[in-house]
C-alpha cells in the first residue's frame, strides 16, 4: 500500500506535506507533488498536514480519485519530477484554487 496525492493539490502546491515525510518520498512537478509509492511507509503523518486536504491512504481514496494511484507512480518516476524534501512558498494563486473541483485538465506534467 501506499499514500496518494490526489487532485486538490494541482495548482495549490502547499508543500506543507514534505517537511513531516521521514522517507523523502515526495517528487515536484510544476503544480502538483506526488508520492513515490516505493518510497512511502504508510506513516499517514503527512494526511493532516495538506491545508487541502489532497493526500490519502491508497485504500481511503474516493472513487472519483482513484486514477491518482496510476499518476502518482508514473509522475514519481516522469522526466522533470525530483525529490523534494524541504516546505517552500505553495503557488501564488494556491488560496484560490484550494476549493475548486475537477483540476486534473490543469495538471502540468
Ligand atoms: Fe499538495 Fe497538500 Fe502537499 S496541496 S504539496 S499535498 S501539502
């Protein structure tokens, strides 16, 4: 099993998420992160930390968000996606895009 992070953070990119992973299994595109599920122990003390509430246990994951379990493992690996281990600023326009649904056609891969 792993953790997943699912569409609430494209286009949010809080980060809060990295700074709590004690394996480093977090990988940064240009508007979303994503687990590597090879990485992940199943800690879950990355969940409360999202403020959007983006990140599941693979098994918690509502149905309309299971397609991030494929996205997740292939982006940790995609050309361009690395490591990040450290918060940084989330993107300039996260607050108004934390609530909105249906963002997968913003991803930038
Ligand atoms: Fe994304 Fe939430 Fe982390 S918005 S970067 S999963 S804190």
């Amino acid at each position: 099993m792993t953790h997943v992070v699912s569409e609430n953070c494209i286009r949010c990119k809080y980060t809060d998420c990295v700074d709590v992973c004690p394996v480093d299994c977090f990988r940064e595109g240009p508007n979303m992160l994503v687990i590597d599920p090879d990485e992940c122990i199943d800690c879950a003390v990355c969940i409360p930390e999202c403020p959007a509430n983006a990140i599941y246990a693979e098994e918690d994951l509502p149905a309309e968000q299971l397609a991030f379990i494929k996205l997740n493992a292939e982006l940790a690996r995609a050309d361009g996606w690395k490591s990040i281990t450290k918060r940084k600023a989330a993107l300039p326009d996260a607050d108004e895009w934390k609530d909105k649904p249906n963002k997968l056609a913003e991803l930038v891969k």
